[in-house]
C-alpha cells in the first residue's frame, strides 16, 4: 500500500466509511504495521484537538434578542470589543521577530502606554454601553398579556378621544395613528414597560366582547424574534405599517383591533 | 412583471420570520463553524454569526423557499467571516512591526532555549497549538470542510449543500486537509512516532 492510499484508507476508516471486512482487515495491517498506527493515532489525536478547540457553543448565543434588536448596537460592541483587545484575537503565529533595537522599544513601549489609556477610555465607555444594552430583558408577548391579566388588566394611561391617541402615538413611536370605532370593541387604555420589543413598547388594552385583548407596539426598527408561543389558549398576531409593528395577544382565532389601527387623519 | 418573475416574488414572500429563525437556529452550529473555521478562531465566530443572522434577516425576502436555507445563509456567514478577515489583514499589515514582534517575543519555549515544538509537544497543550497553527495554513473553504466533519460530524452530501460545492469537492478538501496537518505535525515532531504514512 502506498503512502498515498494509506493515508486515503486512514480517512476512510476513521470516518466510518469502510465495511465491516474492510475494516478488520485495516486493524489487522495497524497490528504489524508501527508507521500506520502512528498516522491513526496522530490523527485521532488531531481530531480530538480540533474538537476541543472548536466545539461550537451550546447556548443559542446566536440570535440574541438584545442584539437583534439593535444592529447599531451589536456593530458598536463587536468593534468596541476588537479596539480593546487591539487586535482581532486568533490563533497567533505571524512571522519571525527581528531583534528590536533601544529606540524602537521605546516608541513602542510609549505606543503600549498610549493604547494602554485609550483602551481604558474604550473600556469604560464600553461598560457604560453595555449595562444600557443588557439592562433591558426581552418578555414574550403571551407572559406579557399574562400579566396584565394578572395585574386586573388596568391602564395605565386612558385617551379620552382620537387626538389624545394620536399625540400618545407621535410620542410614543413617532407615527400618529387612530383606532376606529367597531361593534364591541372597546379601548380600555394603554401602558407601558411591557418590555415585549423594548424599554419603549406601548401597551394598549382592549376587549371585544368578553375578550380581553392587548396590542403591543413599537417603532419597526424595534422589532425582534419572538419565541414561539406555546399557551394554546391565546394567539399572537402581527402587523407592520406606518413605520411601526404591533403584536395582537388575544384568545380569538382572528386578529380584532390590528385592521382597526390606522394612520391619524392630517 | 412576466409569469415566471410574479412567482418567484411570490415565493420569495413566503419566508415568514418564525420560519426564518426556525431555520436559522436550525443551522447554527454549523453557522458558527463555518465562521470559525474562516476566521480560525472561537473568539468572534458568535459576533460573525451574529452579525450574518442581522443581514440575513434584513434580506430573508431574498430567500427562495424550497431551496437550501443552509447554503443561503452559509454564504452570508461566509462573506461576513472574509469581510471580518480582510478587515484583520489591513490592521495587521497596518501594526505589522509591533504586534508580530511582541507576540513572537512571548513565546515561552524560544525564550526557555527549547526547539520550537521538542520536547514540549508532547504536551496536550503544545499539540494542541501545533494543531491550531497546522489549521491555520489550511485555505478558508477546505478549512470549513475539515471542521464541519470534524467538529459536527457532518456527513459530507450535509457539508455539500451548507458550502454549496460538490459532494466529491467536500471529501477531497477534508482528505487533503489532514493529510496536510498530519505532515505539518510530523514535521514539527508533534505526531506519534514512527509515523510513516502521513
């Protein structure tokens, strides 16, 4: 056997890809045969290293809600990151080092003073970015209406008529919009802190009927992966327009004030 | 619009965003992988994934359901992680003198008199650098290949579709890669000895 099928055979074996005969006849040949053996064992060993090194993380750190709601942001802690360590961190290596004179350590040795302070600078500003970003924790619409329930589904604010509501909307997500009136629907006032989207998602709580309905929403760019909802009893639904998204929670099987939402008149 | 155009939008718009991170948590080891193997490191491969997941989503009408999500979303990883690499090389070339030198500098078996790997390969720590450095000669897609079997066991028809290359390509790439790191550790006296067949 050639060095070259050898080492073919080698991947063939270890990847499982040789029959039952082909394989005992391999181990065979490894039992007289030192140099293959080797090769089999430097290359389990090999394997089990890049294992070790890069096995992918088991928290879903993808997909972050925090981060997804503000590519801004996760652009800024990435390079914020990268411009503390200085360097993009990898494996090393790089080229032979030329031996340094006096001078030259000393340009570099105020260099590492310099970076030294910037990255402080850098650190402390990053920290401060990063306690803002973490500090908001994401709830799932289906527990966020669980708890307005809970709460006795009382307002926290009440708009008396369609110009209240809209001057609410402008502040709230920049859009001024209105409700339309329908059979049974009532409004029973709007909240906030919800947390559904981010710090700044409005609550408006609703009924129809004896159903009691709650819309979440929030400027578009707000918007982020919602889990999915696991409580047969109620549905999520979505709508996005105006520059704006809205998430119904309601027990009904169709969407009642979503198509109800409009954009003020003027 | 002709027919065949009004179909594809149409299709395209199907790609809801459940399903959408149905399927990108679907793939996301491998994701991480393929960032990893690209970038060769662990420590920014999530900021890559990440990142490639924000882009992916801004374009997901772009995807056209029925084809591979995989490969679709791969590909942006993929140019993410080269971005990101082409990035490093500017800032490298751009403080080659002065990183390079202080980290060659730190190398504790060239400053304890040691031959480069010796004695100290035994070491799983020492092997497991030589690994990493014998990973690092690999160019990025046989690396992906290498790593996605490897690592996730991946079958290689899997590591076809996720790269987008033939199935025969895929096992070229992961047998040429390890014959290469199996000679580069030999070299380097890290291997068993005796090796003869790598």
């Amino acid at each position: 056997m050639s060095e070259a099928e050898a080492s073919e055979v080698i991947d063939l074996y270890l990847d499982r890809l040789l029959s039952p005969e082909e394989s005992s006849r391999f181990e065979a040949r490894m039992q007289i045969d030192a140099g293959l053996r080797a090769a089999v064992e430097t290359q389990r060993r090999l394997d089990g290293s890049l294992r070790k090194a890069f096995a992918p993380p088991t928290a879903p750190e993808a997909l972050d809600p925090v981060v997804l709601r503000d590519p801004i942001a996760a652009a800024h802690v990435r390079t914020t990151a990268q411009a503390i360590t200085g360097k993009a961190v990898g494996m090393g290596g790089g080229t032979d080092a030329p031996t340094l004179s006096i001078s030259v350590r000393r340009r570099k040795a105020t260099l590492v003073r310099i970076a030294a302070a910037i990255a402080i600078v850098v650190l402390g500003g990053y920290t401060f970015h990063m306690s803002r970003v973490t500090a908001f924790v994401p709830v799932a619409p289906v527990a966020a209406y669980e708890k307005e329930l809970s709460a006795g589904f009382r307002p926290y604010e009440v708009c008396e008529n369609d110009q209240q509501v809209a001057t609410l909307t402008t502040r709230a997500i920049g859009t001024a919009l209105s409700i339309a009136a329908a059979a049974d629907v009532h409004l029973v006032g709007w909240g906030y802190k919800s947390n559904v989207l981010s710090e700044d998602t409005v609550t408006l709580l609703a009924t129809a009927g004896t159903d009691k309905i709650v819309i979440y929403m929030d400027r578009a760019a707000a918007d982020r992966f919602l889990p999915e909802e696991t409580d047969p009893n109620v549905n999520v639904f979505r709508r996005e327009a105006f520059g704006a998204v809205f998430y119904e929670v309601s027990p009904r099987d169709e969407a009642t004030i979503l198509p109800l939402i409009q954009k003020a008149p003027g | 619009m002709n027919d065949s155009q009004a179909q594809t939008a149409q299709q395209r718009s199907l790609l809801s965003r459940e399903e959408f991170g149905r399927l990108f948590s679907a793939c996301r080891q491998a994701l991480w992988v393929i960032a990893a193997a690209i970038l060769s490191d662990r420590e920014h491969a999530s900021d890559i994934v990440q990142e490639a997941a924000i882009t992916a989503y801004a374009k997901r009408d772009e995807f056209t359901p029925g084809t591979s999500f995989e490969h679709w979303v791969g590909q942006i990883v993929r140019f993410t992680a080269l971005n990101e690499l082409r990035k490093r090389r500017t800032r490298r070339e751009k403080t080659s003198d002065f990183a390079g030198d202080v980290r060659e500098e730190s190398r504790p078996e060239e400053s304890g008199g040691v031959g480069r790997f010796g004695q100290l390969m035994e070491s799983t720590e020492a092997f497991d650098d030589a690994t990493k450095r014998a990973l690092r000669q690999l160019e990025e897609i046989p690396r992906a290949c290498l790593l996605l079997r490897t690592v996730l066991d991946m079958p290689y028809s899997e590591i076809s579709r996720t790269l987008g290359i033939p199935e025969a390509t895929a096992m070229t790439n992961v047998h040429r890669s390890r014959q290469r790191m199996r000679a580069a550790l030999s070299a380097a006296g890290a291997g068993s000895s005796g090796g003869g067949h790598a």
